[in-house]
C-alpha cells in the first residue's frame, strides 16, 4: 500500500489491554509483520480492565514483543526509519508506557517518533487487505469505547458525520452481557449466545433509528433488556433469544445510520472497523444491505479488528507519504485519553 521511503516503520500500541507491535516495509509497501499479547485472562477475575494492571503488564510485554517483531520482520534496529505509537485515546498509564519507550527508542536510533491516534488506525485498517478501499469513504467505527460515522478523504481528513450520545455499541455488548451473568470479554460472550436464539421473540426498541439524524444511542437497549430480565415470565432458557434480540437492535441501527450516511454523502464505499466490526451478524447484514444498494463495504481482516500494532505502523508510514506526519521534538510528548478524531 505504501511504497515510498526505504527501512521500516515500527507501530507501538497500547491504548488499553493489548499489546501490539507492528513493523511495515516501506520499500515493498507492506506489512512485515506483527505481533499482539492479549490481557483477557490478567481481566477475567476482575470482570473488566483495571487500568493499574493493564499499565503494568504492558511494561513487561512491551520490549520483548518489539524484539521478536523485529526478528520476525528481519529487520535491524538500523532500519528503522520512523517509530509510530498511540498516543490516544486510551487509559493513561497504558498509553504512557507505549509512548515512553518509542520516543525512547526513536531517540536512541535518531529516527522520527510519530503519535498516531488510535482510531485512525483502525479506520485504516482495512487498506492493509489485498483489495483496499480507495479515499473517499464512509467510516463506520464501532468498538467497546466509540460508535462514530466519519468521512473520510485521505490521510489526515476526518470529518465526523454522527456519532453515540451515550454508550458505544460495543461498551453496550458488555456492559448488556455482565448483567446477563456472561463471562468476560462480554461481548463475544453475547454473540456467541445469540447465535443459539431467535430475535424476535423479545422485543427490544431500536434507538434513534428514525432519529432523521446519524446519531447513535445504546444506553436504553441495554435498559431494556434489565427490565426483559427482571420480567416475571423470564428465565435462563430464554437467554438466548433474549442475546438475539439485542444483537439484532444492535445491528439494524448500525446498519441504517451507515447506509444513511452514505445516502448523505454520496459515496460508495464503506469501512467498517474496530472491535465490533469482526461480529458475524454485523458483517453479513451490512454485505446484504449494501450489494443492494450498488454499495461496496470493506471490512479489516480479522486479526486487525481488535487493537494491534499493524494498524498503528501502517497510519505512521501512510502519514509520511501523504506528508502529514507530526512527529515530536526534543522527546518531549504527550499523551491525550480523550481526542478527538477530527482533531488529530
């Protein structure tokens, strides 16, 4: 994808509970490779992410995962021509410790430290398939902190067409999960339990859908389905149809504010990424409902749809040839938990 430049392009990320490391060829435009340590089970005890852990098992992971990156991608350190890192949104001690040791390294080295925002990454995910989307496209952002619409022109040229009010659709997954009695991660729980039930037999509202606008609101539906759980009539064995149910309310916004947005802005294409982008129902609905539409949607493979460093590698290299990298001076950064994208 990107071919301009010689050496390498480092990705740090660890915006949350993930460490991830990628390494792009900027001589042959792609992906070198990657790597992606996940803290699900350090979390599970505790229900969710306790950002104090989070930090601190990112400073164990972090230097080795580099190193054997590095090592798979048979790149020196000498190579490297520019190292990218989150720099947000995110938990603050994560993003700290992702930040600290790439502007560390980029000193060391004397090469360009770039921060890169989180989510550009994942909305430029998808380009690292072997048939890109070509700019402009529509955004779709879904993850477990943002529910956002964007129009997207090129690198660096984000405008925000809507987004959630309230809850993101996949905080909404888990949080609708733990109330549910579901393991963590919650969301991936949900999905699984609503492959074994029928939508339709509960009756869930679908928020804003007529709303005339392209914002998103979670926060009743999963209101909706405590009051379906706490309902005389309710039981275990109905928790499946129950899990359907709010899957589909999930989906139908999702998919009607998308084709919306299209509508709205008269493009084509759409990307859809992030957490909640690798859900099965999710995608299958938005392929069926854009082929109708003469729309093409592109998704990120799925090993890319969580957070990992691929992503954060390719948008540092992408903002070097675009000529809209922003790298820091003097190791002196900062790090930013809430930014917007529009902003960045």
């Amino acid at each position: 994808m990107v071919s301009a430049g010689n050496g390498f392009v480092l990705g740090i990320e660890s915006s949350c509970d993930e460490t991830g490391i990628g390494l792009y060829d900027l001589s042959q435009g792609r992906l070198a490779a990657h790597r992606v340590f996940s803290q699900i089970d350090l979390h599970a005890a505790y229900g969710g992410v306790v950002p104090e852990l989070a930090s601190r098992d990112h400073v164990r992971r972090i230097v080795p995962l580099i190193r054997e990156t590095l090592e798979a991608g048979g790149c020196r350190r000498d190579q490297l021509a520019a190292i990218g890192y989150t720099t947000g949104p995110g938990l603050a001690g994560a993003l700290l410790v992702g930040a600290s040791v790439a502007e560390a390294m980029a000193a060391a080295l004397d090469v360009p430290a770039i921060p890169i925002h989180h989510l550009e990454g994942h909305l430029l995910s998808p380009l690292l398939a072997s048939e890109p989307p070509d700019f402009p496209f529509v955004a779709l952002l879904v993850s477990g902190g943002h529910t956002q619409l964007m129009r997207v022109s090129g690198v660096g040229q984000y405008e925000l067409l809507g987004e959630s009010v309230d809850d993101a659709a996949g905080e909404a997954f888990d949080k609708t999960a733990k109330l549910m009695g579901l393991g963590y991660p919650g969301g991936p729980a949900l999905s699984k339990l609503a492959d074994q039930g029928v939508a339709g037999r509960f009756k869930l509202p679908r928020p804003m859908l007529h709303s005339g606008d392209l914002q998103f609101s979670f926060s009743g539906l999963k209101t909706a389905v405590l009051t379906a759980t706490q309902a005389p009539d309710y039981s275990e064995a109905r928790a499946a149809d129950l899990a359907a149910e709010f899957q589909s309310a999930v989906v139908e916004v999702l998919c009607s504010k998308a084709l919306a947005a299209l509508r709205q802005t008269g493009l084509k294409q759409l990307v859809v990424a992030g957490g909640v982008g690798a859900n099965r129902h999710l995608r299958e609905h938005l392929v069926a409902a854009a082929s109708k539409r003469h729309v093409k949607v592109f998704f990120p493979e799925l090993e890319f749809c969580s957070d990992n460093g691929a992503m954060i590698a390719l948008a540092a290299a992408m903002r070097m040839q675009a000529g809209c990298a922003k790298p820091t001076r003097d190791g002196a950064f900062v790090i930013r938990p809430r930014w917007p994208l529009d902003q960045a």
